[in-house]
C-alpha cells in the first residue's frame, strides 16, 4: 500500500478506498496530503451530524490548516475518500524550514486566510444545521459507516515491551516484541518459555507498555484477536486490537505513526 | 491589531476612503494588495439577491491578497467596502509578487490551496443564505 520516492524526508503515496476516512477531526495529526487521483470530502462535526464543507480532486491539498497553525492545534475537519483516492504524504519537517523562512508579511497574510476559512466554515455548518439535512445530502447523520477507524498506517516495527494479563498482580512483567504497529492496534510476538505460569488465548486482554523513543514511555490495553504458534515452536505471534489508550498514549501513537 | 513594522516597510502609498466607497469590485482584474491603516471594511459577495456581507476586516487585515495568492487567474473575488471613513496603505505588488514567486512550490500550492478552500467555502455559505431567505 505505500511506496517510497526520493529520500530523505522520503514523500509517501497511499491508496485509501472509497469511504475511508483519512483524516480525523479531533485528532492530532501533522501530514499534509496531496490528492493525486479521486475525490476527497471534508467535514465538520458539529451536534452529532457531518456536514459537508468542502470536496476537494486532484491537485489539491488536505490537511495543510494544522500545518499552518503550527500543530498545535487538533484537526479541525475529518477528511473521508468520496470514491477511491491516491494521495502523496508530505512530511511537515520538508515545508517547516520554508514556512520559517518566508517574509512575515506571506505569513501574516496567510495567518489571516486561514482565520477566514476557518470561520467560514463555521457559518456553512451552522447554515446548513440550521436548514436541516438537504436534499444534496450536505449533512447527514453520524452512521457506523462515518465513525468507523481511520485507514491506518501500519508500521513495522521491532520494539521490545512489557505486558500482563490485566487481571494479573501488576508486578508481573512478561517480555514481549511488538512486530506492527496501527492505530487500531499491533502483532507482537512472545517466547512461549518467557511466559512463567501464564496462557493466553483469543480473547484475552493484555497492559503493554513500550518505547517509542528513548524518554517516551506507552501505556496500551488490547485484546487478543488471533494468536498463532510460530514455526520455531517456541514463539506465538499474537494479533491484538486496542481496547484503550490514554488521550496522550493515543496522541503519541498518532505521531509515532506518521508516514 | 496594529500594523507591523514589518507590514508599513511595504507600503508604497496610502488611500482614503469614505464611508460605503467601493475598495475593490468583484469580478475586476488587479492584484494590488492593501493593509488596513485605519478604519473598517466589509467584504462582500454578490449573490442574486445582491450583495452579501461575508467579512468585517479591522486594522491590520489585508484587502485583496486573495487574487494575489491565487495562480490562475487575478480577478477579484469579493468586493471590499469602506465601512466608515478608511486609510489604506498600497502594498509594493512587485515586491510581493516576487517574494510569493520565489517560495518552494509545495508552500505556493499549500498557500493557493487554501486561497481556493476560502472561495468555495464562501461561495458555498453565500449561497446557503441565500437559499434560506
């Protein structure tokens, strides 16, 4: 699903198929992304309804407004594929040092733009809340199909961690190495030896906590979906979704993902 | 909000306004951007049944960067109204013109991306209170 051009900070591209979300409002996220192919909505969440603010095609650009308020702020749209979409991933980091750079003057202008959209898009909501659903289908109420997870980024990985049952004393700490990494969750795999008196099975949830960098420690909860023996016999793979991340272990994980 | 230094070291000239003069017209050709120096201004969008107020900008707001940002073509896209007595300072467009052109193209694109989102997104809430009259 990913291909990697040039180097250095590498550019990304990604298939996401129709009806995925790509970007979630809310979330913390830095990538900008440029539509290569197909159709891309934004929109905004406003009382339990979506409505609609924008469609964007190709040669456009989504996501650019948390760069531009310099990533402090959460997404303030969701993004959703309208039909299937290849986009291009810019890492921030390859626009920072320009953005930096440029006259005060563009950035001030700029500043003043994305005051304006954001208002706008502002009134369109509160407009079409107003109006009630139309007949364009500009809002429409929140369904499974528009809260599912976002199309991860799947991350391979090899970091070691530490786990336990949850129901376990907390002092017990069993080795572990996280293989993959998603926003919905990992494949780690264990040393069935390393696993003193315990058994796991589908079903069972696990605390696991790991590095993403040296000084930063991540807290998880995740359950076992599937867990398969190794061919080596004495490792078992384990495919497991989270079940719950702290607002900061999920933000960490947000940025740890990052194209 | 005051203007910069920064901003009044690219002002080449000042204009006045007076109260409900019309600043910019939409649909007219020019790319001359302005700070406000003093005073109020309405944008406005035209819609058919006429003209709809989409923004107040105060001191230190720039009037007319949008066609500027925009690669394709410089027409306006809102007209800009004095909204009361107004002093305006004439940005260098040479300068300007020549400090967006010298960016990266992934920072134009982002900017004149951005620039083309405010229009649709106006246009799309100019024409949402126009349905709901």
């Amino acid at each position: 699903m990913t291909k990697t051009k040039g180097k250095n900070p590498p550019v990304v591209t990604l298939n996401y198929s129709k009806g995925d979300l790509i970007i979630k409002e809310g979330d913390y996220g830095i990538s900008i992304y440029e539509i290569i192919s197909g159709k891309v909505g934004i929109y905004v969440e406003s009382g339990g309804t979506e409505t609609s603010v924008a469609v964007l095609g190709p040669g456009m650009i989504v996501g650019e407004m948390a760069f531009i308020e310099g990533n402090t702020k959460p997404r303030s749209a969701s993004a959703r594929a309208l039909e299937d979409c290849c986009l291009e991933v810019w890492h921030p980091a390859m626009l920072l040092d320009a953005y930096k750079k440029m006259p005060d003057i563009l950035r001030l202008i700029t500043g003043q733009a994305l005051k304006l959209i954001v208002r706008m898009n502002k009134r369109v909501v509160e407009l079409s809340l107003k109006q009630g659903p139309s007949k364009d289908g500009q809002t429409q109420e929140l369904s499974d199909q528009w809260t599912e997870e976002r199309k991860c980024f799947r991350k391979k990985v090899s970091l070691d961690c530490v786990f336990r049952p949850v129901n376990s004393p907390k002092k017990v700490k069993l080795i572990g190495r996280i293989r993959d990494i998603s926003k919905g969750g990992l494949q780690m795999t264990v040393k069935t030896s390393g696993l003193l008196n315990y058994t796991l099975a589908s079903g069972d949830e696990l605390f696991i906590s790991t590095n993403f960098t040296l000084d930063q420690k991540v807290n998880m909860t995740a359950k076992v979906a599937r867990l398969q023996k190794e061919n080596t016999g004495d490792m078992i793979s384990l495919g497991m979704v989270f079940t719950h991340l702290d607002p900061d272990d999920r933000r960490r994980l947000g940025f740890f993902l990052m194209p | 909000m005051s203007v910069s230094s920064e901003v009044l070291g690219y002002v080449v000239s000042e204009e006045s306004y007076a109260d409900k003069a019309v600043i910019v017209k939409e649909g007219s050709v020019g790319d001359w951007v302005y700070v406000i120096l003093k005073g109020r201004v309405k944008i406005k969008k035209q819609t058919s049944g006429g003209l709809l107020t989409i923004d107040t900008l105060s001191e230190g707001n720039f009037v007319g960067e949008m066609a500027m940002l925009k690669h394709s073509n410089s027409k306006r896209t809102a007209w800009a109204v004095a909204d009361g007595p107004v002093e305006l300072g004439v940005l260098d467009s040479v300068r300007l013109a020549q400090e967006w052109e010298s960016q990266p193209p992934k920072i134009k694109k982002l900017i004149s991306n951005l620039i083309q989102n405010i229009e649709k997104s106006t246009q799309k809430a100019a024409d949402m209170i126009e349905a709901s009259k």
